[in-house]
C-alpha cells in the first residue's frame, strides 16, 4: 500500500496555542483526510517542543517545575486539536523518553567529522531561540519578533554546516518540489548562496534538555533535539523501527515561514551528514494578520481559536480558513470576510443546494431516487464537470492548493445551482409524461450531492457526514477509495433522502 507522512512543527509550550498553530495543523489534517481518502497507508504526526531556555526561564516566572509547565501545556495543544476535530495518529513530545532515544541514535549518525568543541559568542534572541549578527538587528533588536536580545558566550559543540551548502544548492535546483511554494525556494536559495556558516548544537548555560552522549555537561540545542521528532516518532533509535523504514521520508513538512530556515536550511545539513533521506517538500505557509493588524501580545489581539468555532461553528471556521486566502501567503482574519463566506458559499451555494434537492425529492417522489434515463444535454455537461472539478481537487491538493481545490468544488456546486435553473425541475413536474425526466434531473442531483459530500470531507468533515445522512448513503464519505467513489452512478435507485437542518443556518448582522 502507498503510504504518505504528513507532519506540523512541533509547537513551543511556553504559551497557550492560537491561530496561527491551529492554521497548520488544520492544513496537516486536511491532506491526512484526504490521502486515507485514496487509500493511502497516511501517517499524521503533530506535537510539542518542550526544552530550552525560554520553556525553562517561563517555570521560573510561574513559580513552577519545568516538567509541570510542559506537561500542563501540551495538554492545551492536545485539547485544542480535539476541539478542532484533528485527525492525528501520533503526538510526540520532547520529553518523551522514545524521542530521546531517537535524539541520541541521530546525533550518533551525524559523521563525527563534522562536529567540533568550540566558543560560541553572539547576540542571541532567547523567544526566536536564534543567533544574530549586530548587522542582522532591526534597531538593536530582534528582526524576527522585535525583542532585546543578549550577548553569549558559552563553549558549544559545532555543526561544520558550511560543509553541504554546495550540495544543498544541489538538491534544490534539482528537486524544485522540495521547498514549497516558488518565492520560499527563491528566498532559501539565495540565503545558501550567500554562504552558510557552522552551526552552534549544543549549551551549557542551562539543563533542560536532552545531555549530549559523552559530555552531559552539555544540552543538546533545538536544531538536533527538536528537528529530530520527525524521525523519533517513526520510531527511529528503537528496537522496532518498522514505521520509519515504512513513512520515511516525509511528503510534507508543513510549517510557517518564520521556521523556514531551519527545516529547509538546517534540517536537511543534518540528514545528509547522518546519511538520512532528506524529506520530500518543506510546505511554508504566511502568517495572519487580524484586521490589518499584526497579532501580537502588546496588542492583545491574538485570535482565540475556542472563541471563533463558538461563534461561527467548527466547519464555518475550517472551510474559511483555507478558502481566504492562497496556502502560501498572508492572510487577513476579518469578521466581516468570514460572516460573508458563511453565507455566501456555505449557506447559499452548497447549504441551498442541498435544501433544495432534498425538499424537491420529497414532494415529488417522497425522497425515493428513481433510476436515471438516457442523459440530455445539460445532463452531460453536468456529468462532465464533475469529472473535470475531480482532476482539478487532484492537481491542487498535491501542491497544498487549498483554496483552488475548494474553488473548484464550490464551481462544480455552482454548476448544479445553474443545472436546476436550466431543468426546471418544478416545471417538470407539473407536465404530464414528464415522470421520467424529472427522475433523471433528481438523480443527477443527488450525485451532485454525493460526490460534493466525499469532496468536501477533508475540509469539513462534520458538514459532510450531515449531508451524507441527508441523502441516504450507506457507510461513510470517507471510506476509501476515492477513484471508485466519485464516479457518477453511485447513487443505488431506491435511495430514501430526507430533509433536514439547514446545513449553514445564516448569520444575521
């Protein structure tokens, strides 16, 4: 069986998660949903990154244990996901003792050749857990996150980075799908052209992380320990490592842009110095800005996830995310967009639809679907875009194409609208010896609705399993596989639907 790993960072525990984790893990879950769709052998990992300075320095601001802040806080990421209604496979935290030993396995594969003792002295910005030149700063500060940052020097273990940046180049030019989308690949290639420079993997300067092998006196910095849970959690450095030499490597590292440079730059050094597969594409998605704000705590407007599902629903929200804006891009979060989206698209377009298709069977057939006959024009045609919108969802969702792939959805949703108005089937009714083309229009509407249910399951999974009760399916609409679903004639003649809930009630100003 074909197998696809789909994966999100690691999210730093010093804090509570908001949008812009909730942003990604939902895109992980809709390729997860998506790839079992077709059958795939999927693997889903998400987690928490939960050593390091600043996780240490925020329990002593609490007044509590480390381990206890990062047992409390993870668990504010797992609740969230299950909220969300995230669909992962696997949960790997830091602290777990599978991906220590997976940690010191990888560390024990970089060539030896390519570590060295030395001193480390910069200008170190402890949120970003990352090194700066004074030429780098904004101000004398942080260019990242705009915070002070404080000169180190400490003795560090070293990564003779320098070493694969000709090789490195290499992999991008030839594997353009590797680093996702163009303007990122552009961005990483000329960052590697300027020079790469050894990298400091270890601190002395606090003890909250995973000891180096053979010098405990020295903690395992977050390139090697963090970067590392995409392996430990196949099982890497266990006795039983079957799900590694199964999943590995990755098809998607999914991340934002901000952590570009160490999973497309740093990650990669490190694999091929451990003789590792490099995964296949690193995925860097924008960041959200809420009402042309840009979020930050100073201003207190980060989005709180639990409020926006209460407020607009949990598919209203999943769908708008991914719909707003291009996977890849910045992204605005505005009430104003959302409230029109729910409306417009869900409520009108596909929720219509569906009210009407099941009201219209009930009146005429009391819900039966009767068996179709010789297909028309404007069935054809309908028949056709089906096909057409199904190659389209294919192409996109292999490039994280979100917002196309649901464009071309709510364009075969449109169609069908249009294919009522066309067929009138209200008039059909009415006429005498029309019996057996109003079957034919309601049974083309049903399969619209049918293969609308198995499309849209990925993005709203909830709002599909509703839409496939309404319409009298057997099973489920994720039960794979999706070829053999999607094509049109799936709907069995003697089908009960049935009217029911609105599927997106409206929102009122």
């Amino acid at each position: 069986m074909e197998t696809y790993y789909v994966t999100t960072p690691i999210y730093y525990v010093n804090d509570v998660p908001h949008i812009g984790h909730a942003y990604t893990t939902l895109a992980a879950d809709v390729l997860a949903r998506y790839n079992r769709l077709k059958g795939k052998h999927t693997r889903f990992l998400t987690g928490t990154d939960e050593h390091g300075l600043k996780m240490y320095r925020a329990a002593e601001q609490k007044g509590m244990a480390v381990q206890e802040l990062a047992d409390r806080n993870s668990k504010h990421f797992k609740d969230l996901w299950e909220y969300l209604n995230i669909s992962y496979d696997d949960f790997i935290r830091t602290t777990d003792k599978r991906h220590e030993k997976g940690v010191i396995e990888f560390y024990n594969r970089i060539d030896p050749d390519d570590i060295y003792l030395g001193e480390y002295e910069g200008l170190y910005c402890t949120p970003d857990e990352t090194f700066y030149t004074e030429l780098q700063l904004v101000d004398g500060k942080c260019p990242m996150c705009g915070r002070p940052v404080e000169k180190v020097k400490e003795k560090s273990y070293f990564f003779r980075m320098s070493k694969y940046q000709d090789k490195l180049l290499d992999h991008i030019d030839r594997a353009p799908e590797f680093i996702m989308p163009e303007a990122r690949r552009n961005e990483i290639r000329s960052f590697v052209k300027e020079g790469l420079r050894d990298l400091s993997i270890s601190r002395t300067s606090f003890d909250w992380g995973i000891p180096v092998p053979d010098d405990p006196g020295h903690v395992l910095y977050v390139w090697v320990d963090a970067l590392a849970n995409y392996i430990s959690a196949l099982g890497f450095g266990q006795e039983d490592d079957t799900w590694f030499h199964k999943f590995w490597p990755a098809n998607v590292h999914l991340i934002g842009k901000d952590i570009l440079r160490h999973h497309a730059v740093i990650w990669p050094c490190l694999l091929m110095s451990a003789g590792i597969e490099l995964p296949r594409t690193v995925f860097a998605h924008g960041w959200w800005t809420h009402e042309g704000q840009k979020m930050s705590k100073s201003l207190d407007n980060f989005i709180d996830p639990y409020q926006i599902v209460d407020e607009y629903g949990l598919d209203q929200f999943r769908y708008f995310v991914l719909r707003e804006v291009p996977f890849g891009s910045d992204g605005d979060f505005s009430h104003d967009a959302i409230k029109h989206r729910i409306n417009s698209e869900l409520a009108n377009d596909l929720g219509n639809l569906l009210a009407r298709t099941t009201g219209m069977s009930g009146k005429y057939f009391k819900g039966e679907v009767k068996a179709p006959g010789p297909p028309e024009g404007p069935d054809e045609e309908l028949i056709a875009s089906a096909s057409e919108m199904a190659g389209e969802v294919e192409r996109e969702m292999a490039v994280c194409g979100f917002g196309k792939a649901l464009i071309s959805i709510w364009s075969f949703i449109g169609k069908a609208n249009k294919y009522i108005d066309t067929t009138r089937p209200f008039s059909l009714a009415k006429e005498e010896g029309r019996e057996q083309r109003l079957a034919t229009v309601m049974y083309n509407l049903a399969e619209v609705l049918r293969i609308t249910a198995v499309f849209i399951y990925p993005f709203m999974p909830q709002s599909a399993e509703k839409m496939w009760e309404q319409i009298g399916m057997e099973g489920h609409p994720a039960d794979p596989p999706l070829a053999e679903k999607i094509k049109w004639g799936g709907t069995a003649p003697g089908t009960v639907m049935k009217k029911g809930k609105p599927l997106f009630p409206r929102l009122e100003d």
